[in-house]
C-alpha cells in the first residue's frame, strides 16, 4: 500500500514537471519555425497534445511493469490506459 501511494505520488509529480518542460519544449520549437498568430496557436495545441500522449504513454508503461504485464496483456493495457488519460 505505501509503495503503491509513493509510486502515485511521483507520477503525479513527474508529470507536472512533464507538463512544464512540454510547454517550453513546444515553445522552443515554435520559435525556432518563427510561427506567429494562428499557425503558432494551431502548432501549439497539436505539440501540448502529442507531449500529453508521450507522457501519459511513459505513465502507463511503467504501471504495466508494476503490474508485471507482458505481450498482449501489456498492449491492451497501455492502449486502454493511454486513451483514459487523454480524454
């Protein structure tokens, strides 16, 4: 029970600097392509949404692994987690 709350207390943790570092990562390379107005705005809900998918993907991996998952059971798992976290 202490392990499982330590291991939910870190991901919510990780993913807030996640967040963070998606935010500045997306910023960054919007600057870089020199966008302005709605191209920036458009490039950055499709980066903020692709980093909340990559994370929430890390999240659910290492939920499996704690689970102790593998092949299929694993896959189906990851899907099912991934797409929760993203609504």
């Amino acid at each position: 029970m202490r392990k499982s709350l330590l291991a939910i207390l870190a991901a919510a943790f990780l993913a807030t600097n996640f967040a963070y570092a998606a935010d500045a990562s997306c910023e960054s390379r919007a600057a870089e392509k020199k966008l302005a107005g709605a191209a920036k705005n458009s490039f950055m809900k499709k980066c903020e949404k692709d980093q909340k998918v990559e994370n929430a993907k890390k999240d659910c991996d290492a939920k499996a692994a704690e689970k102790k998952l593998a092949g299929a059971a694993k896959n189906s798992f990851t899907k099912k987690c991934v797409a929760d976290a993203s609504k």
